[in-house]
C-alpha cells in the first residue's frame, strides 16, 4: 500500500516543519474550554488531544478546565457519531479513533470503514494511473533505449495494477451504494 506511505511521510513532514505544539499559551489562558471540547468531539477527535492540551497547558502553568472540556466534547460526540454520516466520514478521507459510544460504534465503524475504503480504492487507482503517465512519456520520449524498454515493461505490470485497483474500487464502492450512500 504505497499510498499510505506516502501519505503518512507527507504528515509526518507536516508535523515536523509545523512543529507539535497543540495549544500556544495564550490559547491556554483564554480558552473557553467547554467550546474546545465541543469542537473536538464534532471533529472525532480522542481523548489524547485532551492530554496533549493538558501538558502544553501546563507548561505554560494553565491548568485546562478538564469538567467543562469533557462536557462539551460529549455534545460534540453527539453529532460526530451519527451513523448516517459514518461512510461519507470514511469516503472524505477522515481517520476514526473509536471515540463513538458502544451503543453506536459497531454501526458507526462499520459503515465508516466503507467509506473510507473507498477513499482508499480511489486514491490506488489515482496513483496507478499517475505512475502510467509517467511511464508511457518515458517510453515514447527518453533518449535511452533501456530506459524506454524498462518503461514499456512497466506499463504491462501496471496494466495489471490498474485492473485490480479499479475492481477493488468497484466492490468498494457496490458496498458504499448498498449502504446508500452513493459518492
């Protein structure tokens, strides 16, 4: 899965040339955290965020209002943890970290899960069909013969890869429909 890869290396260079830092401390001493905690249960997010919010706080010697966070975040659950939008959660690419109530979450992780192979199926077969770009300029436009024989050789392998990412895609997206969700 060389998609997934990629796109956790794009994260995590994110992360490093944007550094870590959850909360500055000015966000700490003016935060109304009942409105943090609800923002962050409407976008899914899991209770490590509150403990990173927790220790950047406190470095900045700001505890967080941890009753009024948790409250909040319980009402932004609420509306996050609705299983008719699980699958277009999934299909928009989101990541789930299991924050539903046990009531909801088979429902909910299942339906996502749908979505988001989709997604998945989607971007292989964007990625197969860029890699055929690439291939078929080097096979008719490079200089070198080999270069040009090595290119026509991996057009038929990604041949191949194209046809099993677009049945792949296929069967994801009959399970996206029978759902009825479309997408």
């Amino acid at each position: 899965m060389l998609v997934n890869a990629r796109v956790l290396l794009l994260l995590f260079c994110v992360l490093v040339l944007t550094g870590c830092q959850v909360m500055t401390p000015e966000e700490c001493r003016h935060s109304d955290w009942g409105r943090v905690g609800l923002q962050d249960g409407q976008r899914g997010i899991g209770l490590g965020m509150l403990n990173a919010r927790i220790d950047a706080c406190a470095q900045a010697g700001v505890s967080v209002g941890m009753q009024q966070y948790l409250q909040g975040r319980e009402v932004g659950l609420q509306s996050y943890c609705r299983v008719d939008l699980a699958a277009q959660r999934g299909l928009g690419g989101e990541s789930y970290d299991g924050v539903c109530p046990p009531a909801v979450d088979p429902e909910f992780r299942r339906r996502f899960s749908i979505g988001r192979a989709v997604f998945l199926a989607r971007l292989e077969v964007a990625d197969v069909r860029r890699s055929r770009e690439i291939n078929e300029k080097t096979a008719r436009e490079d200089p070198s013969e080999e270069a040009r024989r090595r290119a026509r050789t991996r057009l038929i392998e990604l041949d191949y890869e194209l046809r099993r990412a677009l049945d792949v895609q296929y069967d994801a997206e009959r399970r996206l429909q029978a759902l009825g969700q479309g997408g």
